[in-house]
C-alpha cells in the first residue's frame, strides 16, 4: 500500500515537472497564436478558430461593458458633485488658468502626436497584417465581443 502511495506520488510529480517545463519553454499565448510564423488557420480548423475568437471576444466584451458602466458613474458621478460644490460656493474655479493649461496641453499633444507618428503607423501596420493572417479569428471575435457588449 505504502509503495503504490509513493509510486503514484513519484508519477504526479513527474508529471507537474514536465508540465512547469514545457510552460517555461513557451507562454500560451505563443503556443495559440504561434511565433508571428504564419496565420492560426494553419494550426486549427475553422470551427476551433471561430470559437477561439468568439469565446474570448465575448469575455472581453462582456468585461468591457462591465468595466464601462462603473467607469460612466464615476465619471459622471464626479461631475455632478463638482458641478454641485462650484454651485454651493465650496470651490472656486480659475476659468482663466484652466485655459492656459488646456492650450498648453493642446500644444504638448500636438508635439507627441509628431513624435509618435512612426510608432503608430508600425502598430497599424503589424494590427493590418495579423487581421489579414487571421481573419476568421478576428470574425469571431468581433461577434462575441459584440454578444458581450449586448449580454
């Protein structure tokens, strides 16, 4: 009894130390979607791929829509209070100085905007490239996200 304990034991613990090695070799999300070595059409069928895309583009959605409405009533929470405490007298504002700031932060933007233009067109370009390597992917998750956006 004792010796089938531990050879059950020693198994489980091979096997967990394979399984912590193979994930150290490689994240999951590169075993899914490769080394931007081709498309995920390649590796899975149409109906495994619209599932992919749809089940994490419903959760994304859902969690968005989630995310979104605590954000709105904070947001909009916290202008109906300041709103509320100029109107009461218990602040003040300095419209004059928030115009300055506002058209110095317009002109700090327009500067990064030129600055980052590279970077940006990179980042369309990589996006273009694996929407078109993974089109079905990106099919179903457009439509889950929008049944999560909905749900």
């Amino acid at each position: 009894m004792a010796n089938r304990r531990k050879d059950i034991e020693e198994e489980v613990y091979d096997t967990v130390m394979d399984l912590t090695d193979y994930a150290k070799r490689q994240p999951w999300w590169k075993r899914l979607f490769g080394n931007n070595s081709g498309p995920i059409a390649q590796k899975y069928s149409v109906a495994t791929q619209l599932t992919i895309g749809g089940v994490s583009g419903w959760c994304t959605g859902y969690l968005f829509q989630k995310v979104g409405k605590v954000a709105a009533a904070v947001v909009g929470g916290g202008l109906l209070l300041l709103q509320i405490a100029n109107n009461q007298g218990y602040i003040q504002i300095d419209w004059k100085r928030v115009e300055k700031d506002v058209s110095k932060a317009k002109k700090q933007l327009k500067k990064g905007s030129e600055k980052a233009g590279p970077e940006l067109n990179t980042f369309v370009e990589k996006s273009k490239e694996f929407v078109k390597k993974n089109f079905v992917v990106t099919s179903g998750f457009v439509g889950g996200f929008l049944l999560g956006l909905a749900s």
